[in-house]
C-alpha cells in the first residue's frame, strides 16, 4: 500500500468534479491518461466504468469502476487490468484548507499480475509516494494551471 498527502490550490470540490469528468476532456485535466486508450463504458450520478493507461512501461491499462461519494472520496476499483489484479484500488479524499485550496489524501492498493508488474510494484513501493506526489501535482486538476477547453466550470461537461 501506498500512502501521500498532497497540498492543491484548488478548492476541493474542484479537484473532485475534475476527478469525476469523465468527458472527452479528461486526458487533458489527468496527462498521465493516454487518450488512445481512455474508454468510458457506462456511467451513473456516483460511478464510471472507464479503461485508461500511459504508455508506461510498454503499456499500462486498467479497467477501473471510479465511485463517489459527494462527501469529498473517489476510489477506483480495478475491474481488469494486463498488469494488476482485479480488487486493486487508489482512493483520494480531498478536504479544504483554512487558508483557501485543499490537502489530498491518496492510498493506493495495487497486486502486480506478472513478473514486469511485480517489479513495477517493488520500485513504486520504495519511489511510488514521491513519483506519485509528483505526477500528481503536474495535473492541471490539482495545480489550476487549466487547458482553456478543459477547465471543469459544470457538471454540463460530463459524459
């Protein structure tokens, strides 16, 4: 398991309505989505079933069903992935900071599928916190630095 904290700009319902845009727009709010593999397959009022992946390690992709809960959580539960097992999850909370922005609580929960994602698995173990933290705060969802077509304004924009 993988666990961070990261501080955001943003105000926490902003991070969580562009955690939950799921239109054509999402590669552009989460860059480490690869829009050649972004899929949504259904979606409800507080789920999705999405397959995303990065070009990672030769190609990375999960079948993910992301659920919400309106209190401030978003978890993903791996349906079907070529490098994690079923059940896998990541989970982030966002609540609001007294000086304006929002701290972000990220827990990460994946079992690698082969030998390459097992080795993966022991890197990210070791790296996976900071590179994640990282990762994280280059997304325009978190760090408010918005392409002009994707910046999550309405629910309207949601597929």
């Amino acid at each position: 398991m993988i666990q961070f904290e990261v501080k955001s700009p943003m105000e926490p319902e902003a991070v969580l309505e562009a955690l939950t845009n799921f239109s054509e727009h999402r590669p552009e709010l989460w860059p480490a989505i690869d829009p050649k593999v972004y899929r949504v397959h259904e979606m409800t009022a507080s789920s999705a079933l999405v397959t995303e992946g990065t070009d990672v390690m030769g190609g990375i992709w999960a079948t993910e069903l992301y659920e919400w809960d309106g209190l401030g959580m978003v978890r993903a539960t791996i349906q079907e992935s070529n490098f994690w097992h079923p059940g896998g999850t990541w989970e982030l909370t966002a609540a609001r900071l007294s000086g304006g922005g929002s701290i972000l609580k990220v827990t990460r929960n994946r079992r690698p599928k082969n030998a390459k994602s097992y080795v993966f698995e022991v890197m990210m173990r070791v790296v996976g916190a900071r590179i994640l933290a990282r990762e994280l705060l280059k997304a325009p969802a978190v760090s408010g630095r918005f392409p002009k077509l994707a910046r999550p304004s309405s629910r309207a924009g949601r597929v």
